[in-house]
C-alpha cells in the first residue's frame, strides 16, 4: 500500500508531512549528523594518536561509521513511510539509552553526554509512536 492512508484521503492531508514525522527525522539526523562527527573524531584519533590496540581503535571507528550510516538509511525511509522503519528506530534509541545510563554511572561518569544521548532517544520514542507517525509509517512493500 503507498500512498497516504484512507484517512489521510479524507482530511486531504498526506500523513507523510505531519509536523511530528517531521521532527522525527530532523532528530534522527541530528543524531546520524552527531555519530558522523564522532566517526571523524575516532579517525582523528586513530592518525593523531597512538592506540593501546589498532584492532580495537579501528574496529569502533568501522562500527561507528556503519551506524552512521544505517541511522541515516533509517531517517530517509522514515519519510518514506516504510513500517520496517520503527522496529529499526526503537532498536537503536534503545541502544542509545543503554549507552546515556552507562554514561551516568561509573568512575569515569559523565552527566552532560549521558543527558545529551537520553533526551533525544526519548523524544524520538515518544514520536515514533504518535498517531500522525503510526499513520505515516504504515506502508509495506515495494
């Protein structure tokens, strides 16, 4: 089913340019725009400096950049409309979650990134699962 929802042909309105769905993307790239950053700092830092492991150093610059891009591959569908897209966002606002409570606790904690990764991990959950979003979402195949 593509296109906008019996509802949506209803009202005249195209589910896909909700203001919610629109927010829900600006953050998701805002979040794909953030890994980006940290993907060139690790490359930076892998250049600059001299790692206790290149294997380990290298292996996260390789996982962050791959989830930079399947955080991005995820926002563009969103607009799209694709149904696949939500299971893909819960699991990585999930992922970011767990990272903001690790960032709260420990020796080493840090307040101010575990803040800045759990605030937009729930906004964009509460999103996900709005009505004009759901509606949004729904298109299966092609």
């Amino acid at each position: 089913m593509s296109g906008p929802s019996p509802d949506a042909r209803d009202t005249g309105r195209d589910p896909r340019r909700s203001a919610p769905l629109r927010l829900l993307v600006g953050l998701l790239l805002a979040e794909a725009l953030g890994l980006a950053g940290l993907t060139a700092f690790l490359l930076f830092e892998i250049v600059t400096e001299v790692p206790d492991s290149y294997a380990a150093a290298i292996g996260i610059t390789v996982l962050a950049a791959i989830a930079t891009l399947w955080l991005s591959i995820i926002a563009i569908n969103t607009l799209r409309g694709f149904a696949w897209v939500r299971g893909a966002i819960v699991t990585m606002q999930v992922l970011q979650i767990a990272v903001a409570i690790g960032s709260f606790q420990g020796l080493l904690a840090r307040t101010d990134i575990g803040w800045l990764l759990l605030v937009p991990a729930v906004a964009v959950l509460a999103l996900l699962f709005s009505r004009p979003v759901l509606a949004a979402t729904a298109r299966r195949g092609d």
